[in-house]
C-alpha cells in the first residue's frame, strides 16, 4: 500500500478535503480508493471581541497554511516524497455569519460568526416577509440586522460570502458556493437549486428606501450543486496554500461545502428519511426530508443536500464545550492529589459512569450555554448548575445531566419536526467529538430522538473527509451518476456500523428531564439578566 500510495503522491492521483471547523481546521487527502493517506490539523479558537464572536483573517490563512503544511511533513516522513500535484480539492467551513466585502476585497467589518445571537429583529422580520424561517445566524439576518443598526458599511458593500466561500474565491477566483452552505445565507428555490428570485425581490424591495447602489443578487456568490463546475486552483491560490511554492496550480475545486453538508456525506446521510446528528462545539441534527414542511418554524432550519435535497435542521449553538470546562476542572483535581490522569481514559471513565445515573438525572438540571441559544430565546448565556436539596446528587447523574443537558435544545427543535411535522426518520447517524466515547453519547441521542442511532467506523474521520469526499465525486464520478449511487457504490460498501435502539425507560427519563429543562429555562434568563 506504501508504493501505491507513494505513486499517487507523486503522480498527483490524490484529493484533497480541507474543513474549518469551530475549535480545529483539518485536512485529509485521499488516495484513488478515497482511503486516506494522511491528515493534518491545525487548532484555533474564536474570539470574543467588542461583543461579537469571530476569527481574523490572518488567523484563518495561518490555519489553512499551517494545517496543510501538517499534512504535507506527514506525508514526506511516511512517503518520503513531496505533494506536488492534487487532483481535486475541496474547501468546507462553518456554514452562515457574514463576511462581507468592498469593491477592493477588503474586509468592511471582522467577521461574525454562526456563534452571533444578535440579529433577532432581522431575523423576525425576514420570517414574516418571506413566510419561511431564518434564524438568527443567517447572513442575509446579518446583513439586515447591519441595516436595521444604521452601520455604515452596508452601502459599501459588494460582496457577501460564507468562510468556506471566501477561502475558495481566494484560491480559485471564483465567487461561487455549493447549494448546501449557500442555504445558510438565502433562502434556495427547490425547484432550481438557487437562490429563490422572488425573495430576492421582496429583499430590495424591503430597503429600496436606503437606496443602496447594490442588489442582493448582485452581492451574492452563484450556487452550485455537488459536481458542477467550481473552477480550479490558480498560482496565486496555491502559494497561499503552500507558500513554499511546491504545490503547482491547476487543481480541480469542487463546489465549497458548509460543515452540515459534509457531514451528511461523510455518514452517507443524503437521501430521504436518513438523518445524522453532529456533536461537539454546538450540535446539528437533521433529516432530508420527503415533503415540504406544514409551516415555518423558528427552531429548524431549511437548509439543503449538496445535490439540493430540502434538509430540516434543528441547531443548537451549545453542545460539550461546557461539559469540557467540567472534564477538566476533574483533570486538575486528580493531578492536585499527585496522580496523573490521560484525558481521554478520563473522559471515557466519566462518560460510561452517566449510564449508571438515574434515568431523569435525578432531578438535577443543567445549561450549558456558552454563548445565546437561539432555540431557547438566549442573546447570551451563561453556564449553570442547580439542584434541590433533596435532590439524587451524586457523580453519575452529574454526568448524565450534563451529557443530556447538552442535547436539550436540540432536542425542542427536534420534537418539533418528529412529533408536531410527523416527520419519518429510519435512523440517525452520529458523528463529532461527543461521540468518541463508545456507545455513551449515542445512547443518549437515541433517547433524545426516540430511534435508532448508529456510529460508522469512519465517524472519526469528520467534514474533512466529507468535503474530499465531494472533491472526488467531483473528479471521478460517472456521466449521469448521482452523489447517493456514488457514495453507495464506492465509499459505504461493507461499511461496519454500531446500532443503539433506543431503550423505552432511557425515553421516557428524557422527556422528564426535558419538562424541567423548559420549566427552568426562567432561571437561566435571570442568571443572565443578573450575573453580568
């Protein structure tokens, strides 16, 4: 397999997927068979400045640089040979926020991320407009709200793209975005997999009084479906991707993803009825669905497949970040009685002992709320713990109230589309960080959903994967062959999986945790009202 890869590498056979993920920007290339050669990483968080959740430019070249230079010194220690070539690659990155530019491609303000629950008059209003839902973290909410506030850039504006868009546009020229990450910015028209014209139309109709000199079709990157021409990577892209110049240029580019969609490839989750759950910084389930909703709801998303398939996305900005904050709070108590604990046996040790907590969490309750939760009416959060003194408060319903915790406004956005939409879902699958201890997480979301959950052998392998995934649809598909045969045919074969059914009294401990995470959702308000 070396001297096989080893020809690949050096024939530049190989795809290349690179994703921006919250706390981490992976990149995995692939060989002729899509088994991966190598990874690289690169860590990174965001910053919370002059109110408003971000990341700098600098910060994001650094990261795609340094996460393929990673990559790269892998591939030269296990192959001893250099990347010179690529024959396709893809970009994917967190889906919304707003990255908006003038007409010399400078940046008008720091970059606002999905994290940002500040757009909430906007995103109401475009609601009503369009009769169709558009939360808070948007861009067109953003650019609305930035209109609504009177900031001054907004006239300035030429073009308005998403990150995995503005990293594609810098290194293939092109001002395009695949279907899936441009829902997260505009509502798309079903029939034609684009932006939908009469929403356009009512969008300039709306702020015709400002008497802009742009229209919002004119600001907007074109949408593409998975397959469809996306441009190839010019010599001033690669040398910011590799700024030692050995990487030459000519590269195919598939269509940039958001993390949604490459998620729902990386599990084979783009067909009707199949659904998969994304859990770490903040958690996303969704199912593609076989009808149309009944009704706008402002706790799901409408987004799309790669291919232009109606996605309904329940999203909740908090998931483990908090429950992390705890595991390591443990970790440092551990090593203050002098012994030496490795965090990941910690984290399985602790996550295997919520199993043994009572099935309501013993009456505990939990909020792990970061930053705002849209689902929940949250601008901001703040991190809680409370109990009565007679509550059952011991360390396994300690865990397990903060790994169902974690699950609860997801879980509203989901009851809603499973019980109120009567939506038909044959199984989840389940990907990212909280799912990296064997069987835990997993129990818990089948509980949530009330259906099987299963994790994949290559749940570990992430967005990254997923988008090199599309890069090699993109290179190797067949004339009239869809992404669901390809992926069918040629990526999932024989894949292993591990099943969890839901078990009855995990449900039914769920949905009482649930009845008191809603009824304290008043003492989460006041603790942000107050602890300031």
């Amino acid at each position: 397999m070396t001297a096989a890869n080893q020809n690949a590498i050096e024939n530049g056979n190989t795809v290349l997927g690179i994703e921006f993920g919250s706390t981490r920007i992976k990149a995995v290339l692939l060989d002729k068979e899509n088994k991966t050669i190598a990874t690289g990483s690169y860590s990174w968080e965001n910053s919370y400045i002059d109110d408003i959740w971000t990341y700098s430019l600098d910060e994001i070249w650094e990261g795609l640089q340094v996460s393929y230079k990673n990559l790269v010194k892998k591939v030269k220690e296990i192959y001893g040979v250099e990347i010179t070539r690529i024959a396709s690659i893809g970009f994917s990155a967190m889906m919304h926020g707003y990255l908006a530019f003038d007409e010399d491609d400078s940046l008008l303000v720091p970059f606002r991320t999905w994290r940002n629950n500040i757009t909430e008059e906007a995103s109401e209003k475009l609601t009503k407009l369009f009769e169709y839902p558009i939360p808070q973290r948007w861009s067109i909410a953003h650019l609305y709200q930035s209109i609504l506030n009177g900031e001054e850039h907004v006239s300035k504006l030429k073009y308005m793209t998403t990150l995995a868009g503005y990293v594609h546009w810098k290194l293939s020229g092109e001002k395009v975005l695949g279907v899936g990450d441009a829902s997260g910015m505009f509502p798309i028209d079903i029939k034609t997999a684009s932006f939908n014209k009469q929403m356009f139309n009512q969008f300039d109709k709306l702020v015709e009084s400002q008497n802009f000199e742009w229209k919002i079709e004119d600001i907007m990157p074109q949408t593409l479906k998975a397959g469809e021409n996306a441009g190839t990577l010019t010599k001033e892209g690669a040398k910011l991707l590799d700024p030692t110049g050995t990487l030459e240029a000519g590269s195919l580019m598939c269509p940039p993803e958001g993390d949604a969609e490459t998620g729902m490839v990386a599990t084979n989750s783009v067909a009707p009825r199949t659904g998969n759950v994304s859990a770490g910084t903040s958690v996303f389930a969704m199912v593609v669905l076989e009808d149309e909703l009944s009704k706008p709801h402002p706790e799901l998303d409408l987004v799309m497949t790669p291919t232009g398939k109606l996605v309904a996305m329940a999203h909740s900005n908090n998931c483990s970040s908090n429950l992390d904050k705890w595991i390591n709070v443990f970790k440092e108590a551990i090593e203050e009685l002098g012994f030496e604990v490795e965090i990941n046996n910690l984290y399985e040790t602790l996550y295997n002992k919520a199993l043994e907590g009572d099935k309501d969490c013993g009456g505990l309750l939990a909020y792990g709320y970061l930053s705002g939760e849209h689902i929940t009416g949250f601008e901001e959060g703040r991190p809680l713990f409370t109990m009565e003194s007679d509550n059952n408060f011991n360390l396994a319903n300690f865990m397990r109230v903060n790994l169902q915790s974690a699950l609860g406004a997801m879980k509203m956005g989901m009851d809603i589309l499973l019980k109120e939409e009567n939506v038909k879902l044959d199984k989840m699958l389940g990907h990212g960080g909280l799912f990296k201890t064997e069987g835990v997480a997993q129990k818990f979301m089948a509980a949530a959903v009330n259906a099987p959950v299963s994790v994949m052998e290559t749940a570990g392998e992430g967005g990254a994967w997923g988008i090199a995934l599309l890069a090699s649809y993109h290179l190797n598909r067949e004339e009239n062959q869809t992404l669901e045969d390809f992926l069918n045919q040629y990526i999932f074969t024989g894949q292993s999986e591990q099943v969890i059914k839901p078990d009855p009294e995990d449900v039914q401990g769920f949905e009482e945790f649930m009845k008191r995470y809603k009824a304290g959702l008043s003492i989460e308000r006041a603790a942000v009202e107050n602890l300031n």
